[in-house]
C-alpha cells in the first residue's frame, strides 16, 4: 500500500493552490506525512527597459524583495492551516522555471508525491505554452495527485 512520507506541493497562491495544499494536509494526517511547500518565483527582474536601465544593486534589491514577500505568503498559508492536523510544514522560495524547479525539489528531498492543481494562475496562456502541471506528471520521479477543478 502506498503511504506517502513527504509530500510536495507548488503553490502559485491562487484558490487552487489553496485546494491542493487541503488534500495534502488530509493525506498527511492519515500517514503522518510531511509537507514541502513550494513557490517558484519565474519572473526575472528586468535590468533594460527601453532607454532607462536599473543598476545591478537595485535588481538584487527588487529580486530579493521578491523572495522576502513570498516567503511571508508561505508563512501565512501555513498559518491559516487547521491546527488540528499535526502535518509538519516546511517551505521554500526558489527562482526559475516553475516546471524545472518543481522536479528539483521532488528529486532533491526524496518526495513520494506531489499533489498539485491542474490549473493556477497562467490560464490561457498555459494552452499555448503547455501546462506546468502537465510537464510535472510527464517527468516527476514520484507519484503525482492532480487536483482538477
């Protein structure tokens, strides 16, 4: 039977997302599992923009300022968790293509499963560009729980 021990779940902080996190939480209580929380930050900051271009220091700043602000969306998606379930929660902030840094983190802490919504923040564009969530299922080394709307 399977019984997960670490489970991820990406998280764009979107309703959906918010959904996924709830069916970790229900399975982590039944296997006293732990849940990694992920958000990836994909968009670089721009240095150029036409004719005016940003320092090195002032993008390190916004970059960081990036990571600071979803670190505290981690925190506060954690709080609002039920404190009935005893599920331990970690969290981390990592920069790059959502996709790519999803596997990472899979492979990197041994996850058993990844549940994740079927749709977040991308939309339409998502059809065009081929899903995050798709590309997971395609080429996670773990279990995946897609959370469909």
């Amino acid at each position: 039977m399977f019984e997960p021990k670490k489970i991820l779940v990406p998280t764009d902080f979107s309703e959906h997302s918010d959904k996924a996190l709830k069916e970790a939480l229900n399975i982590a209580g039944k296997y006293n599992s732990k849940i990694y929380l992920l958000h990836v930050i994909d968009r670089q900051v721009q240095q150029c923009a036409v004719d005016y271009c940003l320092t090195s220091s002032d993008v390190e700043k916004l970059e960081a300022d990036s990571v600071n602000m979803s670190m505290d969306k981690l925190k506060n998606e954690v709080s609002k968790v039920d404190k009935s379930n005893k599920a331990e929660i970690e969290f981390d902030v990592r920069k790059g293509d959502p996709f790519n840094e999803i596997v990472k983190e899979q492979k990197d802490k041994g996850i058993d499963l990844v549940v994740m919504s079927s749709f977040g923040r991308a939309g339409l564009k998502k059809y065009m560009l081929g899903s995050v969530a798709d590309k997971v299922i395609r080429n996670a080394t773990s279990q995946v729980l897609m959370i469909k709307e």
